[in-house]
C-alpha cells in the first residue's frame, strides 16, 4: 500500500471517529492483488453523525468535492459516490471517494462484521472490507476491476494452506480460472455437485469441459457486468440532471 498518504486518511478518519472499511484499488494491495493505486476509497456508515465526522476528517485533510454530487445522507443512501481531492501537504492532490452502498453486497453492518484489521506499528490499524465482500463489489462493468477480481481469487488459493471447507466453497462459487475450477472440482466433488445447484457452470468443470467452462464463465461475467450498467443508469441520470440544474443557474 502507498505508505505516507493513505495512511495519513486512515489515521485522521480513526481520529475524527470515522465508521469507514477501505475498499478499491488500496484493499486489493493488501491482499495482494495489486502493485499500485493512487486513490483511497471506502464506504462509510451513511447515519447524520458519522457523516458530521467524517466531514470534519475532511476539512481537516483540506479535501474539496470535486465532483457531483455534495456529500449528503440522501446521496449516500441513494447509491452515490462522493468524490474529494486532498489539498493538505501531507496527502496533496490524493483523491478519496466515499460511498455507502456497493451493488452486490448487504449493508454497512454486515460489512463491518466480516471487515479485516490490519494492525500497524504503534496503535495504527485499518479497517478493510473482507476478502468475500470485496470479490462481490469488483464484479462491475470494468475491464480492471475483473482483473483484480481474479487476482483476489487466485492470490487466496495460492496463500491458503489448509482450506476449510467454506472456504473450498467459496472458491468454486467465484473462481473464473477454468483449469483451476476444474482441479478444484475434481479434488472436491461432493462440494462442486452441492455449488453446482446454484452455480451450473461448475458441472462442466466436474465433466472436465475446459472449453464449455471457459464460455460459460464470460457469459457469467457478461450478465454482471449487464447488471451494473442497469444498476448505475439511473444514479447517473440523476447526476447528469444536477449538473444540468447548476449550469443553468450560473
């Protein structure tokens, strides 16, 4: 992770008392998944008070919006992203996004229950979306976040010695490696059969179907990525109207 800048952000949202999990490019740093990302982002608790704190937090990193819309519990809760540049010599010109719903995963809550802690030297922590959560929120319309979505996934199996078995189950519900669905299926049928029933795709990969498999994970891919450009359509008309509201009155 990008060591001075984000963990200046980090380190002033803990201050101010910030309900915050990192999310995007500097979580899949993290856990391995990237070498670099010059954004922070996080979702956030969208109640009153945490949202007076987290302003608070970005006055005092001199963060401008810099995009649509303002920052406000009706904006959060609708689905949109709030965007800042920092403006303090500390963190200057670093862009933090905030954002309190991700399409495909549950609320705030049930995020900060499955979040992971990172401990720093001293008192230092930071709070991160967990890996499954993660995974979920990166299945968007965009060509980088499916990349780093395989990376998430794959960086896993590598590093996990001793799978349990939900984890074995959630590796066959989101891997996209046709090869390495197809060990996984043969090393666990009985798993595969069970996934199979909500992830059909899996019992080409009990057939050893590489070339079926492959197709049917980019149809998988293609209906994700459909369901976001659904689910952002109307988020962004509605900033395109406030754009338009704010041009007209200048």
């Amino acid at each position: 992770m990008t060591p001075n800048p984000i963990l200046k952000v980090l380190s002033t949202f803990q201050k101010f008392g910030v309900r915050a999990l990192l999310i995007g490019g500097q979580a899949c740093i993290i856990y391995g998944a990237a070498e670099f990302s010059r954004d922070s982002d996080f979702v956030i608790l969208p109640d009153l008070a945490n949202i007076s704190r987290l302003k608070k937090a970005l006055h005092s990193l001199k963060a401008r919006n810099i995009y649509f819309p303002r920052l406000t519990r009706q904006s959060l809760e609708k689905g949109h992203a709030c965007h800042f540049r920092c403006y303090d010599e500390s963190v200057k010109n670093l862009r933090v996004d905030v954002i309190a719903k991700l399409r495909n995963c549950h609320s705030f809550e049930e995020l900060w229950e499955r979040k992971m802690t990172v401990k720093l030297p001293g008192n230092g922590r930071i709070e991160i979306i967990g890996l499954e959560d993660l995974v979920r929120s990166k299945k968007t319309q965009r060509d980088k976040d499916w990349l780093m979505l395989d990376r998430l996934i794959a960086n896993d199996m590598l590093t996990t010695k001793y799978p349990r078995l939900e984890k074995v189950k959630w590796w066959l519900s989101q891997c996209r490696d046709a090869g390495q669905l197809i060990k996984l299926a043969a090393k666990y049928k009985k798993l595969a059969t069970e996934i199979a029933v909500e992830r059909p795709l899996v019992k080409a990969a009990l057939r050893k179907d590489k070339r079926t498999l492959r197709q049917l994970i980019q149809r998988e891919e293609m209906l994700e990525r459909e369901k976001d450009k659904k689910y952002w359509q109307p988020l962004r008309k509605e900033l395109e109207l406030l754009r338009h509201k704010k041009s007209s009155v200048h």
